[in-house]
C-alpha cells in the first residue's frame, strides 16, 4: 500500500519555494524514469536536467509564466525522437547484445523486421510512438518522485518550439515532449495544497468483463 499512499499524497504543486532536493532523491527519480518500460527496449527519448537560473527564466517566459519553472530545484525535460531510423535502432540493439554477452547478429532479424514496420508507419507514426514512450518514462518520474516525498508537476503548458530551439534539440533529432519541475511546495501560497484529490469513482473507472 505505500506507492498507493504516496501517490494519494501528491498533487500538482502550483507554487514552490526553491528549496533544492538531495542528489540520492533526484538520481532515485531519474533513475526510475530511465528503467521505464520501453517498447522493443528502444527508449526513444531523453531527459534534460536543468538547473540553471538564467536557462529557467527564458523556459518560464514561454512557458505561460509558470512559477513552478523557475522556483523548481531541477526542471526534467522529457524529449522524443523527431523520427525513428535504422541507425538509431541498430545502437541500441548492439548495445543490448553485446551487455548480454551475445554475437553481435543476434538481434539482426528482429532489428530488420522491426525496422521494416516502423518504416512503413511513416514519420507521424514514428514521432507519435516516441513521445508516447516517453510519456511512460515520465509516469513512472512522477510516482518516483512522491515516493521520496519529492512535489512535482507535469506541463504540456509551453512552446515546444522555443523549447527545442533553446536547447539545441534539433540537431539531436529530438523534440520536447513535456516538463515536469521538481522540488518543495510553498506552503504559504499554494493553494491546492490542502484541498481534497477528487478522482472519478472507481465504479465508473474501471469496468470489469
């Protein structure tokens, strides 16, 4: 019941007071969002840890002046593949072999065949598929991050492409996804922290066949 009672525990921190958390709870969080379930263990995404003052600022400035971006201790930038390619797949795949000790062509059928269907998906397909991996990666920072009683708050709230300008991410073949500041609520301003989590009813939720 623990993960349970921490994610009963959490919201989404509307203000935040600058406090920074401990390295051991932000390498935790991290660490959970890097050994997220990945489809065909491709991980086609990356996260940007930043903590720089300055870079918040612009960050916040297209971010709809959200506070959380630059009164976080780190703003964790979840970003996908722009597109999928052999190349890409064939990296992760020779790492995957090689860690497990295998021959370097023990995953080549699997990698052409994977390939070839990804291929045929297309370019929207292959941009989709990514962010949504990546969104699995940033479920599992979030329940992480209330374990260690770290608040944290998800936003698709900004300009992606000002976003992916300002970091470089183009050249990387990446594309922003989402946010998620981390850090400690300001107890004298926010005001959803005391107010009751209201979620649809577990009868109408779920249904059982």
């Amino acid at each position: 019941m623990a993960l349970l009672d921490d994610i009963r525990w959490r919201y989404a921190t509307n203000k935040m007071n600058g406090q920074t958390v401990p390295g051991d709870k932000l390498n935790y969080i991290l660490e959970a969002a890097r050994l997220a379930p990945s489809s065909s263990g491709l991980q086609p995404y990356q996260i940007f840890v930043i903590t720089n003052k300055k870079l918040l600022s612009q960050i916040r400035v297209f971010s709809n002046d959200q506070s959380q971006v630059t009164d976080c201790s780190h703003l964790l930038v979840f970003a996908a593949w722009e597109r999928s390619s052999y190349e890409r797949m064939e990296d992760v795949f020779l790492r995957t072999v090689r860690e497990r000790g295998l021959a370097n062509n023990a995953m080549e059928a699997y990698h052409k065949g994977l390939w070839d269907l990804y291929d045929s998906l297309g370019l929207k397909w292959q941009s989709e598929h990514s962010a949504k991996q990546a969104y699995i990666a940033l479920r599992l920072a979030i329940a992480a991050a209330a374990v260690q009683n770290v608040d944290a708050t998800p936003m698709e709230g900004f300009d992606k492409a000002k976003m992916d300008e300002i970091l470089g991410l183009e050249k990387l073949g990446l594309k922003s996804i989402a946010i998620l500041p981390i850090g400690y609520g300001d107890e004298g301003r926010d005001w959803l922290l005391n107010l009751k989590k209201v979620r649809t009813p577990r009868e109408r939720f779920i249904t059982e066949l």
